[in-house]
C-alpha cells in the first residue's frame, strides 16, 4: 500500500468509515497521536449531530487502523 499523508485540517472535513463493516461511523472530530512514534493511533468520531448539525451529539473512539477516510457529502 502506498504510504499517503494528509495534513490535520483536512481530516475535519472527512468522513471515517470503518474498513471492517463500511460503516459510516461519522466526522472525524480529532487525532490522537503517539508522541514518541509520531503516528495517529486513533480517531475520535462524531457519534451524532447535535444543535443545527454543527456539534456533536457525543463523541466515541476508533482505533486508526479501522479507519478510512471519505469525503462529505
């Protein structure tokens, strides 16, 4: 597989899909990051949309190897 980068302010405007079930599992709010490998470990999802559809509704973790990211529609 090649090796992709993207930078942190567009994986804001992504969406996670799990790479097990393709599951649309919402807007990647944020990354965690291991310091010392410097690698994301995991993501952290919108689980829902709350007011308007412009805050979350609640929030759960996914870890980054069951990640991929998809465009919002």
């Amino acid at each position: 597989m090649k090796n992709e980068t993207v930078k942190l302010s567009e994986i804001s405007v992504k969406r996670a899909v799990s790479t097990k079930t393709g599951e649309d599992l919402g807007r990647i709010r944020d990354v965690k990051i291991d310091l010392a490998s410097g690698t994301v470990t995991e993501a952290v999802v919108c689980e829902k949309r709350g007011i308007f559809g412009l805050f979350c509704g609640g929030e759960h973790i996914v870890p980054w190897k069951n990640v991929r990211l998809v465009p919002m529609f």
